[in-house]
C-alpha cells in the first residue's frame, strides 16, 4: 500500500504527459502513413535525427524555435529519402526504413562527433531548451491538439477521404484519377515532419541535450501504437498513454529498487504483449472472416486467368 | 470537381442526325510485334446498345482501353460529335463523356457506397468537408432514376458482385457517363442478376445513353444489343444490325469459318457408379463450412456438372476431393476404395485427375517449359523416369504426343508455359490431365475466359472422354457449358447442394434460381417449363 502510494500520485501525470508527447507525434505521423498505405517504420530514424537537428539548430542560433525548425526540416529530409525510394522507385518500404534507421543512428553519431567534438553525450548549459507552459512545451499541447484535428480530417475532409482510398485501394483511387504517389508522397513527409516535432520534444523539451541513440526504440513503440489502433488517431492516443504511462512507472519503479534495468524495460515488455495480442486479435479476425462474410456475398476474387488474357488482348 | 447534372432526355448529346457520337476509326496499336489492333473501327450512335464482340485476341479489350484513354492509339482518330479528341488519360475520357465498367471492379471495400460513387467527384462543404449528405441523395438520385437498386449506405465489402456491378455503372453516371463501356458484364452475374442488369442497360439506352457491351456470349449479344460491330485479329470484321442477322453468323464473322454454336448435347450411357462423395464437409474447424455435408455419385460415362456462382463451395469441393484441401468430415471413394487420409498424389494413383480451375496459378508452373509441365504427374514411374533419374527423350516424346494430340499451338516443348495464349495453355493441362486417363475427372471451368474454338475442342474432348466409360465431375459457371455437357446436373450454394436436377429439368429458369439460393418448389411459380 505504501509503495502504491509511493508510485501512483498525481505528480506522476506531468511525467506520463512528458513521456507521452514524443511517442504520440510520432504515432500520429505513421497513422498519416498507414492510411495512405505506406507502412512507415522509419519512425525511429526520423526522430532520432529530428533530436539531433533540434539541438544543433538551438545551440548554433540560441534559439530553441530555430531548433525547432531545424528538426522538422531534418525529420522532412529523411521521409523524403523514404519517399523518393519507395513510392517513386517502388523499394521496399520496410527494408527502406529500416535502412533508415539505421543510417540515422550512423549519421547522428558521426555528427555529434565532428560538429560537436564529443563523443555520447552534447550538453551545455547555455543551450536552451523549449519554454514550457504550466510545465508542459507547447508541442504537448500540439500533440493533443492534434489527435482531434487529424481524426476529422481523415474522416471529414475530402483530402483526407481521398487519402484513404489511396490507401485501401490504389488501383481504384489512379482509375478515378487520383494521383496516388501525390498522396503519399505528402502522407510520408507529414510524417517526417511529426517525427522531427517528437525529436525536438525529446532533446529540448524533455531533457536538455543530445546523447547517442536517444530515441531508445520510442519510434518502434510508436508504429507497435500504429497497429494497435489501425492508425485511428484517438485510438493512437490510447495506444501511446498506455506506453507513455509504463515509461513514467518504469522511472517510479527505479525510486523504489527495483533494478533500473528491469524497470527501463518495462515499455518494451508492454509493447512486446501488446504486439503478441494484436497479432492473436487479426488472426482470429481473419479467420471469422468466412463465417461472418455468406462467401457468395464476397467480391469476386480476380481471376487471374481471366485478367491475364485481358492484358494480352 | 463537382458533378454535372444527369441529362435524362434523349437530345443530350446534341449530335446532328445520322452523325455517330462516338467514332473509332481505322485505330492500329501494336505492342512490339503483336498487332492488338489493326485498322480497326467502331460506330456509336446515340441511344443504342452495342455489342463489340470477337474472340480472345481479337482486339476488343485495346480498342476499349482506347476509347477510354487507357492506351494511346499509334494509327487512328477518335471523333467525339464529329471533333477529333485525343484523350490522355482516363480522367480526360470521362471528361468527354466515356465510362467504363471493367471486369474486375474497383471499389473500396470498407468504404459505403455512396463514398465510392463519389470518390473525387466529391461535393464539398465548408471548409472542404465531405458532404456525405449529399453523396447519399445523389446515389439515391440516381437509383431511382435508372432501377439501380442499391443501399448507398451499405458497405462494399458486405455486398454481392450483382450490387457492386451495380455500383460501378452508378459510379460512372454520377460522372455524367454518355457513353457507358461494359467489359464482359455478366461473366460473375447469376441469370436473375443478368436479367436485371439488362433491363437497367435498356433504361439507359432509352434515356439517351449509348451502352457498349464487351463479349462473347453470343446470346446475350441477340438478346440485348441493338447493333454489333465484330473484331477479328484486330480489325473490324462486319457491322450488323441485331434483328438482321443471326448467330451462326456473328460466330462466322469472329471465326472465319463456320463454327457448330450449341454444341449439342450428346446424352452419355451411364454404367457403375466410380465416384463417391458422402458428407463431405470442408471449412476451418470453427465457423460456416464452406462444403457443407455434400454428396453425390458420378458414374461411369457421365458427365456430372456442377452449376454455381463463383465462390459457393465448388472450387473447395473439388480441391477436396483431389486431396489438396483438407476435409472435416465425409468420405470420398474411387471404385471401391476409400481415399481417406490420402494425399494428393495418393489419390491420383487412385484414379483421379484434376483440371483445376485456374490455369495459369494451379493448373501449370508458367515459368517451367511446356515439356515440364505435360510430364509433371508422369514421372514418377517410366518411361519418364529411368531408375533415379528423368529420361529427358521420354519427356520430349510424352510432351510431343499430347501436344499433337490435344492440338496445343506451341513452336517447340522447350517454351515456357506462360508464353502459351489462354486457350492454348488449357489445352495443355486438359491434355495432361486426359492422358492420365483416370477413371474419374474433376474439371473446374474447363473454358473460361478462352475463345469459341478452344471451346469447341475442350468440350468435344470432354464427351469423347466420358464416352470412353470414364466420370466426369464438372464445374463451371457458364450454364451454356452445362447444357452442352452435362448429363444431370447439381447446383451448389452456400456450400450445400441445394438442387440435384435431371437432364430434362435443368432448364435455364431452374438452375439459375437455385444458383440464387431459392427452391425450385417455391421460386417463381409459372415461370421456367
């Protein structure tokens, strides 16, 4: 009881709040991705380099909003390589992202380096971070605010309509003359943009500083919350409270003595059984199918056959 | 992009009379060496309905992508109202006015039908909101107006191929379609929905509209069509009139030779029953199984025929039987033994052979040589096999023999499959699968989407095959194809055998309503025989 009282208490909102935001922006921009039908995991990447940039624009200007900006066009910058090698030349999206990944983290290391000198770890304390209001930075309050805003969009706005057919069936969106490498060319970079947001958040909002590899698989977490929701954004928000809150427990359970490795991994255990029972949930959804769907009632299955010989006529 | 306004009356298009709407002239398209087209022409008036028919390879298919901006002509104009247009894209053709109902729909699936008339030709609210409102007035304009019975709410994924045909001519119309291309239309189509559908394209017709239909079941070209205009390699062969001419005549045109149409029916001789299907049941282990308790019998020197709309167990319950679908519960015997827990090959030791309904993904390996492929199910034992090794020369040999046979176009063995045209390749796994000479074989639209002379030669070897005291088990979704071969009839739905019909009973009227999933006692009294 003692210890329940000592985990659980309202101060631990502002440190779930903290921990959710960069997870939640993150999320929000593979949801973008997910429902123009590009599977972005490169999340992780975009966000890492977003930190990076956020502090280098910050400590070279000495303006947090200049770091910022620097993050988002840095974010940008890395979708657009997803998006040039994907959507217009047709790579892989998977594999494109995960080289991504792994570039941002090659990348960031070797700039910390040779712009920074150092090695780990860049802190000084006349960098200045994001100003906060009633101790949360504004882009929490983005965040939040852009769960609502972009569930209407997605369900309401005509682009946002478009974008869904784009994403559910491409062939039939280009057949109506939508230009489907548009769409997602503009779902990729919007979320090259969140991701450079969540960069910034973690380097200047919730610490003040860039170390190696700082993301920590946040952006992992977020495409795990992608799935988990279907890329509904609400859906995405409950998805990352749920993480944001293990990581805040996580920090609690350290202050009690359990052994800080255990309790840094709690997230990724969360994210682990949330994995596992998505997983469960689609194959059983998938295999209902049959049964909730009468089969004479399906859409035809195309038939090869039939559409080959059209091709060749 | 907002909608334009339907026009219902006639004098829409505005064309001067005698001057055709729409004009394909001497149009060449060639893809490398392949002439698709050639100098081929086509006519459209205002308020007609024209069939363009031709065999597999004629040109049809290019000559619509033409029309609507799918392919670009090399040779050729196309006159809109007597202007030469060129259209760059789909998009532009419907903007002059084309639509187009392709074979495979597309649709988004979990989206309603009112969203997918819609979809970019949207009306906006402010601030560039969808108004989902108006989209459901506009489709219930529509309906109403045309008979197009639909719930614009519904969503796609839960309806019927009849109700999602039906949303893409919708689609089409919201575009202010005056030209409205239908390819193969009634291929997945029950004959009630084909009915229905019919009388939808003559409402059209009537309010103006010009329909193309794109086949080649001459039936429903002498039901529906006003005129005909026919394709054969690729140029325009006649122009009829519908109510002066006949089919053996179109089907001359087409061929370039006189072709037997109904390919009459032979009655078989029945002898002991070889094939023996008893409750079988196929489906996951929880959940509505997709062969639900079938039995049936097929006896030697019968032709058994399966009628069914695509996806109503017919596929399963062959698979099952030729061991490549597992089944939950049943019994399937061969003479007198049980196949039970016999795998594929297994069975066909047994004596069953099996021409699968998809030639291209389960009937052949396409990138494998025609030689390959004819000797794949012949070697395991000689002469194809010598020892632990495959005689190459028996191969050849064996694959030469079905070939010349089976009457396969191929320039030599060593080809790969894949390069074979359509009726050419179900030739050759009709070819193998008869050369096994099995007493009982499974057949699965043994003739789709191949033309009237690989039709006419399949189903020939069919008869000669069941004449030889083999059992033919047949499933196929062509009623014509049933009425040319089958000696009794079975009709699938929902996974059951809702009908078990005698030659003399399985009329037209009869097999479609129970292919609909109605009793013939309760169906439509009066109707049928």
């Amino acid at each position: 009881m003692n210890v329940l009282t000592e985990l659980v208490d309202l101060s631990l909102i502002p440190s779930i709040l903290r921990a959710l935001t960069p997870v939640l922006l993150a999320a929000l921009g593979g949801a973008i991705c997910a429902k123009a039908g590009v599977f972005n995991v490169g999340l992780e990447g975009f966000m890492l380099v977003g930190a990076f940039a956020a502090v280098a624009g910050s400590w070279f200007t000495g303006s947090a909003w200049v770091g910022v900006l620097a993050a988002v066009l840095a974010g940008a910058g890395m979708a657009a390589l997803l998006a040039i090698a994907s959507v217009k030349y047709g790579g892989d999206e998977i594999i494109v992202g995960i080289a991504l990944n792994l570039l941002a983290v090659g990348l960031t290391a070797f700039l910390l380096r040779t712009v920074f000198g150092r090695q780990g770890t860049f802190t000084e304390p006349t960098l200045q971070g994001l100003p906060t209001i009633a101790g949360q930075t504004p882009l929490t309050y983005l965040a939040w605010l852009l769960v609502p805003v972009l569930a209407v969009f997605l369900r309401r706005h005509v682009w946002g309509f478009r974008l869904q057919g784009v994403g559910e069936a491409p062939e039939a969106a280009r057949s109506l003359g939508v230009d489907t490498v548009k769409y997602r060319y503009g779902a990729v970079l919007a979320s090259g943009v969140l991701c450079g947001l969540a960069g910034a958040q973690l380097s200047l909002g919730n610490v003040v500083l860039f170390s190696q590899n700082m993301t920590a698989g946040r952006g992992w977490v977020a495409v795990v919350a992608v799935l988990l929701a279907q890329a509904a954004p609400f859906g995405v928000l409950l998805a990352a409270l749920l993480f944001a809150t293990a990581e805040a427990l996580g920090f609690r359970l350290q202050g009690v003595g359990l052994p800080s490795q255990l309790a840094s991994a709690t997230p990724y255990v969360l994210t682990l059984i949330a994995l596992i029972v998505a997983s469960v949930r689609a194959r059983r959804v998938l295999g209902r199918a049959p049964g909730e769907v009468p089969s004479e009632d399906r859409p035809p299955v195309e038939n090869p056959a039939a559409s080959t010989h059209v091709s060749r006529e | 992009m907002t909608p334009r306004k339907a026009e219902p009356s006639a004098e829409s298009g505005g064309d001067p009379a005698g001057e055709p709407r729409v004009e394909l002239a001497g149009i060449v398209k060639r893809f490398g060496d392949v002439v698709a087209n050639d100098a081929a022409d086509l006519r459209l008036a205002t308020g007609e309905i024209h069939a363009l028919v031709g065999e597999n390879g004629a040109g049809k298919s290019t000559l619509m992508s033409v029309l609507y901006g799918l392919i670009a002509p090399d040779e050729g104009e196309i006159r809109v109202a007597g202007k030469p247009v060129r259209f760059r894209s789909p998009v532009e053709a419907v903007e002059a006015g084309m639509g187009m109902v392709h074979q495979a729909f597309r649709l988004f699936p979990s989206m309603t039908v009112a969203e997918n008339v819609v979809y970019r030709a949207e009306t906006r609210g402010t601030a560039g909101l969808l108004d989902r409102r108006a989209a459901v007035r506009a489709v219930q304009d529509l309906s109403e107006r045309y008979g197009l019975r639909v719930d614009p709410r519904a969503r796609i994924r839960n309806l019927s191929v009849g109700v999602l045909q039906r949303v893409e001519i919708l689609k089409a119309l919201h575009r202010d379609a005056q030209v409205l291309i239908l390819d193969e239309p009634t291929a997945v189509l029950t004959p009630q929905e084909t009915r229905l559908l019919f009388d939808v394209l003559r409402g059209l017709r009537d309010s103006g509209r010009t329909v193309v239909i794109v086949t080649h079941k001459l039936g429903e070209v002498l039901e529906l069509s006003d005129n005909v205009t026919v394709l054969r390699d690729g140029r325009t062969v006649a122009r009829l009139v519908t109510a002066e001419t006949t089919g053996a005549e179109i089907a001359r045109h087409m061929t370039g030779r006189a072709v037997d149409l109904d390919g009459h029916y032979v009655p078989g001789t029945p002898a002991a029953a070889v094939l023996t299907v008893e409750g079988l049941t196929v489906g996951p282990p929880t959940g509505r199984p997709v062969v639900d308790d079938v039995s049936l019998t097929v006896r030697a020197g019968e032709i058994v025929g399966i009628a069914g709309v695509a996806g109503n167990g017919q596929l399963e319950l062959l698979e099952a039987i030729a061991g490549l679908r597992p089944s939950r519960s049943g019994s399937v015997r061969v003479g007198g033994t049980g196949l039970h827990g016999f795998s594929a090959g297994r069975r066909r030791e047994a004596g069953i052979a099996y021409i699968p309904e998809d030639r291209a993904a389960t009937g052949s390996a396409v990138a494998a040589s025609v030689a390959d492929n004819l000797a794949v199910g012949f070697h395991r034992r000689s002469p194809l096999r010598r020892g632990w090794r495959l005689d190459r020369s028996a191969v050849r040999d064996h694959a030469r023999r079905i070939i010349e046979h089976f009457d396969i176009k191929v320039s030599t063995p060593a080809v790969a499959a894949g390069t074979l045209s359509g009726g050419n390749l179900q030739k050759l796994v009709v070819g193998r699968e008869m050369a096994h000479d099995a007493p009982v074989l499974l057949v699965d639209q043994p003739t789709r989407g191949v033309d009237i002379g690989a039709i006419e030669n399949i189903h020939g070897r069919l008869r000669a095959y069941r004449d030889a005291g083999h059992a033919v088990l047949l499933a196929s979704a062509e009623l014509s194809e049933l009425m040319a071969l089958a000696d009794r009839v079975l009709v699938m739905f929902g996974g059951r055998v809702v009908a078990d019909l005698d030659r003399a009973d399985a009329t037209e009227e009869n097999v479609g309503l129970a292919m609909a999933g109605i009793p013939a006692s309760t169906g439509a009294p009066g109707t049928g025989s």
